[in-house]
C-alpha cells in the first residue's frame, strides 16, 4: 500500500490527498510526494524509480489536500492547459485568526514573491514584479480554537499565487492558524522541533476538472486531516 490517500486514478490522471508537512516536489534526496509516487508507479507499474511524472500545480508544504498529477507528459500538459485558462475549479477551507467581516466577499490584491526567500509580499499594483491576485470567501462558520475566536472560510481561488489565500488573509489582520510565516501566533497542531514539519489551517478541499483522456467531468473531495478534529464546535465535513 502507497503511504499516501489515493483519491483517483484513472489512466494517466493521479489525484492525491496530500498530508501536510510534506513537499509537493524536492530534489532526489528529500522526501516529497513526488518522490513517494515515483516509488508507487515503480513498484506497481514497473516504471524507473525516476520515471516521469507530471505536476501540474502544487501545494504549498504545510497544507494538505487534493493535487493532481499526470503520469504522461501529455496527461499533465492538457491538466495544466486547463489551470492556464482557468477551468479546473478549487475549493479550500482555511481557519483564521479573528471575526471575518463581511460575511462573503472578494479579495483583490497585488502580490510578488521576494527575491532568494520562499515567501510573498503584498506590492503596489505598478509595482514591476506585481502579479494580481483574485480570491472568492464564504464565511461558514465561526469556532473556537485553543479559547480564541476564530472563522472556517471557504474559498475559490481566481487566480494561483504563490502563498496566496495565505498572505491576502494575513494582509487583513486574518492568518491562517499556524502559519507563523504570516503572522499566526497559535499554533495549529502538534510541536515539531523542525518547523517545516507543521501544518497550517488550510486545506485543498475539493477539485473540479475534466479528465485529460477521457474527456469527462471530474469533481473529487479530500477528508479533512485528524488536526481539524480538534474544533468547537465541530466542523461538519462536506459529503
């Protein structure tokens, strides 16, 4: 058995419930989910440990949830066809700090990431690296975490940024759970002495795509890790 949630796997399309804590892609050897289904598709399909694999998106290391893959170059390139125009729809759950007003909206902001450091800062929108970055939220529900207020949003993501529901939700004086990078001061599970190791209140909930080969349309849902376990009151999970 793979020590990863496989959550389909048709053909060439490979779509995953990433833990958090793990890289998406590293170099040979660190461990990553790239590297965990290089073994996977060698042991079961008899490919070469470093065969090809395709990663039409990531995710950040510190989330979890649903990341599709492409087992042949034209699998992922018609994958990845699809985010460059926008039709592979995302929904995340994110846990921030504080009481999100109003109760749905849009955040629009200008965004690049810093040169030589693995993170994003909000710039202005002449600014010669700004990216725009487009985020959809719902407020749906308000809980309760280590005795502090807090709010589960959904969210559906316009646009891809690096860190982006990350830092346009720390910009507003909202951080994501955990995520000391941008500004959270409680911590979100378990302490790990190497920071790289924990996890942030943001999960990859769902993924809506057509199937590169088949042609048919896709929706599929990630279960929530055991760390959302520890919410009051508890937060439903989606059927």
């Amino acid at each position: 058995m793979p020590d990863f949630d496989i959550l389909y796997e048709v053909g060439p399309c490979l779509a995953i419930n990433k833990p958090a804590g793990l890289l998406t892609q590293a170099p040979r050897w660190v461990d990553s989910l790239e590297r965990r289904i290089k073994q996977y598709l060698c042991e079961t399909e008899g490919r070469p440990e470093n065969g090809y694999l395709g990663i039409p998106h990531r995710l950040d290391r510190p989330v979890s949830g649903v990341i599709l893959f492409g087992k042949h170059s034209r699998a992922a390139h018609r994958l990845s066809k699809q985010i460059e125009k926008r039709e592979i729809k995302k929904r995340y759950w994110a846990v921030v700090a504080g009481s999100v007003e109003p109760s749905s909206g849009t955040w629009i902001d200008f965004m690049r990431k810093i040169p030589d450091v693995p993170q994003g800062e909000i710039v202005p929108e002449d600014h010669p690296d700004a990216r725009k970055g487009i985020l959809y939220y719902t407020v749906l529900q308000s809980v309760m975490f280590r005795d502090t207020p807090a709010t589960l949003l959904e969210i559906e993501l316009e646009t891809g940024r690096m860190h982006q529901i990350r830092l346009q939700s720390s910009i507003r004086g909202y951080p994501i759970l955990g995520d000391a990078m941008y500004g959270s001061t409680i911590p979100f599970d378990e302490h790990f002495e190497d920071e790289r190791c924990r996890s942030i209140a943001l999960h990859a909930l769902s993924i809506s795509f057509c199937d590169p080969m088949t042609r048919q349309p896709v929706t599929l849902h990630a279960p929530l890790p055991e760390t959302w376990n520890h919410f009051t009151p508890e937060i439903d999970t989606v059927s």
